[in-house]
C-alpha cells in the first residue's frame, strides 16, 4: 500500500495511489497522500500534477474496517483521523500551487469525490462512476465537493439516495473534461497535463491563485462544517448501528 511520485514528462508530476483491493484509503494513506500532492505542488520544475490510481478504481474513501476495528477496541482515533486526514488531502489538491488533473477509472465513492472536486480538471474513463454512499456507511460529507461537479438539486439527490453518476453524465454537466477508455485514460490525462505545462511556471501559480481566490465557496470551510454532522452521527450511535451493516449487502469496501 503507497503514495508514489513520477515524473513521466517535462513539467509533470503523476501522483499515484495504490491500496489494494479498492483504493479505501487507511488513515495514515490521506496524509501521506497529501504530502505527495504538496510536495509535487512546490517542486519548482512542476507545472501539472496529474492524480491517478492503480487497481481496480481511483478511490473508495476510508477504510471503514480499519474504523470498525478502532471502534471495538473503544476508541474513536480512526474517526477523527479520517476525517482529518480527508480534509487534508482534499485541501491539498485545492491549494497545490499548479493545476491537479485527477484522472479517474473505476469507482470515485466517498472520499474520492472531495478529490476529485476539488481537482482543477477531470479526465475520466468510460467505466468511472461518482457517488457518496455516505448515508449507507454511517457518515456524512464531501456534499461540498459533489456539488463543484453537478447542479445542486441533483446532488442532493445523488446523495440522499446513494446513487452513482456515470462519467458521461459527469461531462454533459461541464464536470469532465473528456471522457476515453480504461486503455487511453493516461495518455489522455497526461496529454492535457502536458498542455498545462507548457504554460510559464510562475503564471500558472499565479493564475491557480487567483481563480481560488474568486472561488464562491470555502471549501475546507464548509467541508469542514459537514464533518461536525458526521461526528454527531458517532455520539448519537446511529453511525455505528448503520457502519456495522457494512459488508453484508455483499458490496465492495467503500466508504
């Protein structure tokens, strides 16, 4: 299980996630993740991150069996881990210095979705889907980042029903950049990266600035203000009674 860092191209940096079987990320997997993102954000020489996964799909939020397993022990430090090291990685790719392009296949559930949303482009294959299970996994969050990506009365419905949304739904809504096959989705997501990077080094920082700072929505803010709700969920007990659910609907581990 890792967070790797290539640089394939001129200007390019490839941040890659790999936590076998579902990318459902361990604590300590979010804050290395936004290390890696940072730390590829600040190298002089970048210009573009591209934000990429190995595996079956790009991302299936925490590791609820890792939450499970610190619940039994009678802690909460896996819970506030999470939900920390979320809003890191989520902030991190918001404010990496160069424009994040998040290629995504497979699932993005959960977690994946405040990446994703908060991405600076998506390029997505034709099997990706996006969506927050949170209400079937006893947690709330990443509404925030779900409604960069769709109109708002569809993401309170994506997310009052747990459904997902296709990838080509995803472009009609402006969302997606370009949507291609599983083959052509890293050549596709480092070509656009390659586009980026062309740019001058110094103006493309000053320009991601920029439009974050015309950006309507504090998004570590009101990311934030939704995890209050998730930890109320915990006190109350309901978010155990429903995470204790988990894995019995014969589901992949997704969070």
């Amino acid at each position: 299980m890792s967070v790797s860092t290539s640089a394939p191209d001129r200007g390019v940096a490839v941040v890659t996630m790999d936590f076998p079987p579902v990318n459902a990320l361990p604590v300590q997997g979010w804050y290395d993740l936004a290390d890696a993102v940072r730390a590829a954000g600040r190298d002089p020489d970048v210009r573009c991150v591209v934000l990429t996964a190995a595996g079956r799909g790009f991302n299936a939020g925490v590791d609820i069996k890792e939450m499970q397993r610190d619940t039994a022990a009678g802690g909460h430090r896996a819970l506030i881990g999470a939900n920390r090291g979320c809003a890191e990685a989520f902030a991190a790719v918001y404010e990496c210095e160069v424009p994040v392009v998040a290629a995504v296949h497979g699932f993005c559930l959960g977690g994946g979705i405040g990446l994703v949303g908060n991405a600076d482009a998506i390029v997505a294959s034709d099997d990706a889907t996006f969506g927050l299970p949170e209400l079937d996994r006893g947690a709330l969050g990443a509404a925030t980042h779900l409604a960069r990506l769709v109109p708002q009365h569809l993401m309170r419905a994506l997310y009052y029903t747990s459904r997902t949304a296709t990838a080509r739904e995803l472009h009609a809504h402006g969302s997606v950049w370009q949507v291609v096959t599983r083959d052509e989705l890293a050549d596709a997501a480092k070509e656009l990266a390659r586009e980026i990077a062309r740019k001058d080094g110094y103006l493309l920082r000053l320009a991601k600035a920029a439009i974050n700072g015309i950006d309507p929505v504090d998004v570590r803010r009101s990311y934030r203000f939704e995890q209050g709700f998730t930890f109320e969920a915990n006190l109350s007990g309901v978010a155990d009674r429903v995470r204790d659910t988990f894995g019995t609907e014969n589901e992949e581990g997704r969070a």
